[in-house]
C-alpha cells in the first residue's frame, strides 16, 4: 500500500482509539488523546506532501480519503454530544449542511452541471470544526484533572464557545451560498443546442425492446405519437431491421427511435440515419439514453408539443480486435461482464440487470493492469476494475457514468476509470461505492477522469467490452476517436 494511502488509514483508526482514551477519563489517557489528534490532524498535510512528492497524486489516491477527516471530526463530536459536553441541536446543524451540500450536488449532476461553490467556505467549515473538536478536547483535559490547565478553565470555556459559534456560522453561511449557487446556475445554465421548430416528426419503434411487451408503455408511444401528430412506424421482425425504413423516412428530417439504449446505437451505425436529427423514446430496458435525452424527468416527453432542442454529439469509433463500430458510450471490464451476465435484459428488464450484477460478483474478473495512451501519453492503471467511455455522462437510474462537465462536440473521448489502492478484494465493492461517488459528481478516489481526441487502452489479458449495452466480446486492446458528429434532441 502507498504511503499516503496508509496516511489516509491512520485518520481512521485514531477515532476508536482517541475515544476509548478518552473514556478512561484520566489526565494522561485525554493527553495522549490530543497528542493522537493532533498527528491525525497534521497527517492531512502530510497526506498531500507525500502525493506531491510522488507527483502522481491522482493515481495515488485512497477512496478513504476524503471520508477520514469527515469521519474523525463527525465521530468525536457524537461522542462528546453523547456525554452532554455538546450539544444534540448544533450536531444537527452540521450534519443537516453535510447532507445538502450532497443533495445539491446530486441534482446538479443530474442537470448536468458542476456543483462547486467557493472552496474557502468548505476549507473554513472544516477547519472551524476541527477547532472546535481540538478546544473540547481541552476542556475534557481540564475536566480530567489537569492541573496546568485549571487556572485557565475560563479562557478554554471561552474558546469551546467562539469556535462552536463561528462553526455554526459558516455551517449556516455555507448552506445559504450553495442555494445561491445552485439557484443561480440552473437560472444560466448554459447551452449547447438552440430550440427546435415544430416540424415534421417520424417515430419508428423495435418491437423487440423490453419496454413494448409492457401494455402501459405502449399506450405511452402512442400517447407521444398522438401528441406530436407524428405517424409511428415499426422496424420489420427481419435479421436486416432497416429494410424499407429508408423509404418511409424519406420525408422527415426528424426521426424518434422508440427503443432500448441497444436501438439507438444501430441507428447511429446506420447511414441513411446519420444524416436525420435523432431523438429518442424509452422502450427498453436499459435507460442511459432516456436519463441523457431526458435528464431523468419522468415523462417529461408527454408534457408538450415539442419541448426538444438540437444539437450536435459526437460520435465515437470503437475499434478492437473484433472490428469496428460507431457508439457514443463503452465499457470495458467489470461493468462489461454485468452486461454479459445479463444479456436476456431486453426481455426481463432490471430484474435481470440485478441477476447479471450478482453473476458477476461472483464471476467476473476485476483486477485488470491497463496501459493507458492518451494523444500518445502513456499512463498505467493498476488493479483497475472497469473504464468508461465516451459522450453519454449516464448509466441511467440517475447514476452517472463520467464525471465532470462532458462538452458533447469538442471532438474528445471522456473516459473514467475506478482504480483501487488498496487490496484488489476490495475492487467489487469498490465499484458499489464509486457509483455512489458518481452521483454526485465528483471526482475523487476511486474515481480517475480523463479525456483526449484519441485513446488507446492494452492489457496484458483480454477484457470485455459492451458499447450501447451490447456486450462485444473480449479483446486485449481498444482504440477510440470521434469520428463524426450527429444530430440529437435532448429535452
């Protein structure tokens, strides 16, 4: 394990032991308790010093880390609340700002926007607070018997209350400035697509997508039909689910796939469709179409007209010893095998999703070295358990599957890896975690970001890959690029 890694741990494992100390309730136990406090508190610093030094900090990174100051400072404040040396109702301050600045930062990220208001008020935050823990850990001291300290009883009364006052301070601040902040971004959001006009619209469904043997989402396709005026045509039940499509598309420049994630990816690789502005109905079982074109509002395309807009995505060539294909988003790894064990998805929707995720709990392999090549830069990923790729930010069911601000048409492939600096047994439920990072988009351990016009990623060992929900097969080498752009309306 790396050092900083270890350095990370250490805050830990310094909160049972400073309780317990603390608990024994004698002069030189609460002494020693500071003594450890201070070098869990300092070791941040050095946390940063070591990645610094190694200049790798990202690749270096322990999913606990940015857990263990949260955990120390949160943890002993409980236990000082527990023993009414504080108080129930400002613990409940803080823990109320923790929890919405996590609830902004999920409905930003479903928004698609960065969630970043001043760091100087979190650093002020969690500095006042690990001030605070510091000034009652002195006043426990005192308590304890210290003699040295017993003249001065008042003064460290008085700091308890300046540093528990101005925490609540910045707490209170803190959450008015993320309202603000997130209120003023969702008012200028800004964007990359102009309004569509109402003009005329063809639907064309698959038959075959999981959502059409559902009685209620067919009456919703021709709910959106009727609502549109647009006619609905059907892909033919043959082994060529194009034939004649062509001619019956012929007048309309705007074309609605009603399918799966799996129907609009063969749409993309269909030429006579590469010149039309694609849209997208839900009708399958997988939804990382829906929770992009839609961001995830429920039936928000039953609430209009026409309450689209245009713009431009780019299209990705994924190329692998299998051949080649256009997709707009690529797993390679664990989340491939999910997509393998569970291939009969279409028909069984996320039940079987979930069977195909225990299958590969059990199955699947999630230890993978890759070497990275990003516009000819050369990077190694170790004990990585699966790569993202592409332009769709989403997995669906509100989980995303990139991090950061993903430009649709800046002609750059967006990739995430979820990398684990800590023993590989750990990787499966490391991934359960990092979905829940995902969320609110952030990039932090375990999560690395990275982008470049072109990347090309080895293994020493085949991995498996799935594009648009289609597992591929396995290979030991990928190589993506943006090759063209499409058309799309997004809500």
């Amino acid at each position: 394990m790396h050092p900083a890694n270890l350095i990370s741990l250490f805050r830990v494992l310094t909160l049972p032991i400073i309780i317990y100390l603390l608990t024994l309730n004698t002069t030189p136990a609460v002494f020693w308790a500071i003594v450890i406090y201070g070098f869990a508190v300092f070791s941040d610093i050095i946390d940063g010093y070591v990645a610094r030094r190694t200049n790798q900090k990202q690749l270096i990174g322990s999913f606990i880390d940015p857990l263990a100051d949260k955990i120390l400072v949160t943890g002993l404040l409980f236990y000082f609340t527990l023993i009414q040396q504080f108080s129930w109702t400002i613990l409940s301050i803080f823990i109320v700002r923790d929890i919405s600045a996590g609830i902004f930062r999920f409905l930003s990220s479903r928004e698609d926007i960065i969630f970043s208001p001043r760091k100087v008020y979190a650093l002020a935050v969690s500095t006042s607070q690990f001030l605070l823990v510091f000034s009652l850990l002195l006043q426990t001291f005192v308590f304890a018997g210290s003699a040295k300290l017993a003249d001065h009883i008042i003064l460290i009364v008085a700091l308890v209350l300046f540093f528990t006052t101005t925490a609540v301070v910045l707490a209170v601040l803190s959450f008015i400035h993320s309202i603000l902040f997130y209120t003023y971004k969702i008012k200028n959001k800004k964007s990359h697509f102009r309004q569509a006009k109402s003009v005329s619209l063809a639907i064309v469904a698959n038959r075959k997508a999981g959502g059409y043997y559902n009685s209620y989402r067919r009456h919703l396709l021709q709910v959106f039909a009727q609502r549109r005026d647009a006619p609905l045509f059907y892909f033919p039940d043959q082994k060529n689910m194009y034939v004649g499509i062509e001619r019956d598309l012929s007048a309309y420049k705007h074309v609605i796939i009603a399918g799966g994630d799996g129907s609009f990816e063969s749409a993309l690789n269909y030429q006579p469709l590469q010149k039309k502005v694609l849209g997208f109905f839900p009708l399958g079982a997988g939804n990382a179409f829906y929770s992009f074109f839609y961001k995830g509002k429920r039936y928000e395309y039953l609430r209009s007209r026409f309450p689209f807009r245009e713009m431009e995505l780019d299209v990705v060539e994924l190329e692998w010893e299998g051949g080649r294909r256009q997709t707009v988003f690529v797993n390679i790894g664990l989340d491939a095998d999910v997509i393998r064990y569970s291939q009969d998805r279409t028909r069984h929707g996320f039940v079987v999703y979930l069977r195909g995720c225990w299958r590969s709990l059990w199955k699947a392999q999630s230890a993978y070295t890759f070497e990275v090549t990003l516009n000819g830069k050369r990077k190694v990923f170790s004990n990585c358990s699966t790569i993202v790729l592409g332009k769709i930010p989403y997995l669906g069911y509100g989980l995303r599957s990139l991090v950061g601000m993903i430009q649709p048409d800046d002609q750059k492939v967006y990739g995430l890896a979820v990398i684990n600096r800590h023993a590989s047994w750990l990787n499966k439920p490391l991934r359960a975690w990092a979905l829940i990072v995902g969320m609110f988009n952030v990039n932090i351990p375990p999560l690395l970001s990275f982008n470049a016009r072109e990347i090309t990623i080895r293994s020493s060992v085949a991995f498996p890959i799935q594009a648009g929900g289609e597992y591929l097969g396995e290979s030991t080498w990928v190589r993506l690029r943006v090759v063209r752009k499409q058309k799309v309306l997004v809500v």
